[in-house]
C-alpha cells in the first residue's frame, strides 16, 4: 500500500480489499474493470496498425464468467457507499450489458447511460462496421429510493447555462496526461474531472476498485477529495505513484488543471475589478464597461473571449457578484457621452468596452480565486468558468 495526503493506493485485488473498507463511508465510485476484449484483434495507434490486447486480465472469458466477475464486486461495494451515494461504471458492448443486468439484480437503481462520444476515434480498418466512437458509462445510485447526490447547478453552468445532457463529447487521453507512461485502457482526466464535480463534494471519498493509472485518484485530488484505489499490477501501481508525486510539484499541478479546462464549448468569465460604488452602480444598471487595449485597468481580448457568458463583479477581492451576459462573447464600443447618459462618470478614455448582463438574478458559485492585487494596477481577465463552480 502507498500513501498520500487524501491519496491511498492498494496493491491487491478489490476483491480482497473492498471487504475491508467500512460500510457506509464512500460517496462515489468509478469503475473501469475489464471490458474482455482483448482477444487477437486490430485497431489504429499513431497512425499504425496494431493488437488491441491489453494483457491477461482483459482477456475474454465465457458469458458466464464475465457475469460472475462483475456481480461479485458488484455486490460487496453497494454497502460501502453512502445512502445517498453513486457508481460509475465505463465500458462498451462487450461488458456494459452484464453490468446492468448485475446492478439491477443487487438492488442499485439505474439513473443514466452516459455516451462518450471520442473527438478523435481510431478509424475502422476492416471498413465492414460503423467506427467505433463512442463508451458507455452507466451511473447508478445505491438504493432505489434514497435520493442521491448530484451537483446539477455546476453541470448546469459548465454547459452554458443549459441542462448537461448524457452525450459527452470529450477527446481520448491527450500527450499531456501520459508524461509518466500510460496505461492501455487510460480515461482521460476532463472525463473524471466531470464524474467527480457531478457527484461529491469538496472533501469526499471516492474509490476505484480497478484503478489502473489512477486517473480517478488524479482528477479527485485536484478536485479537494479523498481517493482509494486498488490495482493487482505491479506495473500500473508504480506509474500511478509516479503521476501522483506529479501533484506535489505545483507547476506541474497547475498545468494539468489548466489542460482539463481546455475543453470545446466551455464558458468563460470575464472577471472586473470596480470601486464599490461603481460596482453597485454597474449591478444596478446591468451594464459592465471598462477601456481595451494594454493600458491599465483595461480588457485585453483573448482566447475564451468569444465563450464569454457570465460577468464577475468585484472591489478589491470582496463582494463577488457573477451574473449572466444578455448576449453570449458579444460587447459593443460606447463613447464616454453614452455612458454619462446612464448616470456612469468614466475618467479615462473617450471609448469603452460595454458588457450588458441580467441584473435580475444573482448567478451561484462555490469558489472564489485570491483576486486581491498587491498593485493599484488591476486587469479584467477572462477565466474559465470552473473556477467558480467546485474545482481548487
């Protein structure tokens, strides 16, 4: 067993070690066991034709046996979670269908079946089959009356303000996430990143029986949460180790976060600092200006701009307000005379930047970054909306 702070790695077989754990004490689980496919076939790496065994343990096995491997650690981890408590379990075809023939028969209750659908698949080389595009990943709560834990307000605005749905266009696993090696049968990080912020909160414990290279432990630790992994190969336990001691090197730590919020369609917030009376003033009216260009106290426009849709509001640190732009990564250019119309006294430019958002209702967030200034220089920014809705 190896340790961490909130990190704590198993050498074993869930099979032996789920037993251990105490009953009642998880808030989710994610599971990536076997899918059984690794049975002599081909597939497309860096352009390249090559076998799709993974090892021994993915080797396929009777209908019988898959179905026996998945209901029996199934079954002892369904009284390891909370009352109110999930489990995500990934796969395709060759597993998914058992899987929830298991779940259903020990008394989970089926709540989605995510689609993955991959931004970058393998082609098909046999050009008989449709390509392969896509995972499955079937989300389930522990009982079927308990109601169980989601964070639909941070999906919610993760996906622009609207309802997320269960299609998830993510990319594969990106060089960024393999700097340690990789694992044959790696989830790339935005993947669990999701997972985790959808069901537990800061501080909770999340286990993955089957954890390979620990991407979950990775995603849950950036996230403030605790993890519990189990993985029987030796090779893939010390490259778990190897990505986790990545963590305690804050450059390296930060990049990874900066790489997971890279993903298409994001929100960005425009975040501007304004006197408390201006920034009283601003909410009042709805209305959020500010000079462009390199001078101080000015917008500079940049990449995340144009995905704009909420506007953070802020004196010197204190009394955040975000609210909703009226018109998603659109502003329009007003003289110093039209902003006085509105009661505004702008000082230092004869044109501005104008941001128009609904002062109506007040937009809810669960983190606030350290936005204090050590200089009298202050710069709006544009951050991604993660920031604000559950990630460190």
């Amino acid at each position: 067993m190896q340790t961490f702070p909130n990190f704590t790695l198993h050498l074993a077989d869930c099979i032996d070690i789920i037993p251990q754990l105490p009953d009642n004490s998880l808030d989710a689980i994610f599971a990536d066991p076997p899918y059984f496919l690794s049975n002599g076939g081909i597939s497309v790496q860096s352009g390249k034709q090559v076998c799709v065994d993974k090892g021994d343990w993915d080797k396929g096995g009777t209908p019988e046996y898959i179905y026996n491997f998945n209901r029996r650690w199934l079954e002892l981890c369904r009284p390891k979670l909370k009352d109110n408590g999930t489990i995500w379990i990934s796969g395709t075809y060759h597993n998914i269908f058992t899987v929830q023939r298991c779940l259903q028969e020990l008394g989970y209750k089926i709540l989605n079946i995510i689609t993955w659908q991959k931004t970058d698949p393998p082609p098909n080389l046999s050009c008989r089959y449709f390509n392969f595009s896509t995972e499955l990943i079937i989300w389930a709560r522990k009982s079927e009356k308990v109601p169980h834990k989601f964070n639909y307000e941070v999906m919610r605005h993760l996906n622009g303000d609207k309802q997320m749905t269960d299609v998830w266009r993510l990319p594969a696993v990106g060089k960024w996430e393999k700097t340690c090696g990789k694992h044959p049968t790696q989830k790339p990080l935005r993947l669990l990143y999701r997972i985790i912020l959808a069901s537990t909160d800061e501080g909770g414990t999340i286990l993955d029986p089957f954890a390979g290279s620990s991407t979950t432990g990775i995603a849950a630790n950036l996230l403030g949460r605790n993890y519990i992994g189990i993985e029987k190969e030796k090779e893939f336990f010390d490259l778990s180790i190897a990505r986790r001691n990545e963590l305690e090197d804050n450059e390296k730590r930060q990049k990874l976060l900066d790489n997971i919020r890279k993903t298409e369609n994001s929100a960005t917030v425009l975040v501007n600092h304004a006197r408390k009376e201006l920034r009283e003033l601003m909410i009042e009216k709805g209305i959020c200006y500010l000079r462009a260009g390199d001078s101080k106290g000015s917008l500079q426009v940049t990449p995340g701009f144009e995905r704009m849709k909420y506007v953070l509001l802020h004196t010197n640190g204190e009394n955040c307000q975000m609210f909703k732009l009226k018109k998603e990564g659109t502003f329009q250019i007003w003289t110093k005379e039209n902003l006085e119309k509105y009661g505004f006294s702008p000082e230092h430019s004869t044109h501005y930047i104008v941001l128009h958002f609904d002062n109506t209702k007040e937009v809810g967030f669960e983190k606030q970054l350290n936005l204090k200034q050590k200089i009298n220089t202050y710069r709006a920014k544009i951050r991604p909306l993660s920031d604000f809705v559950g990630i460190m």
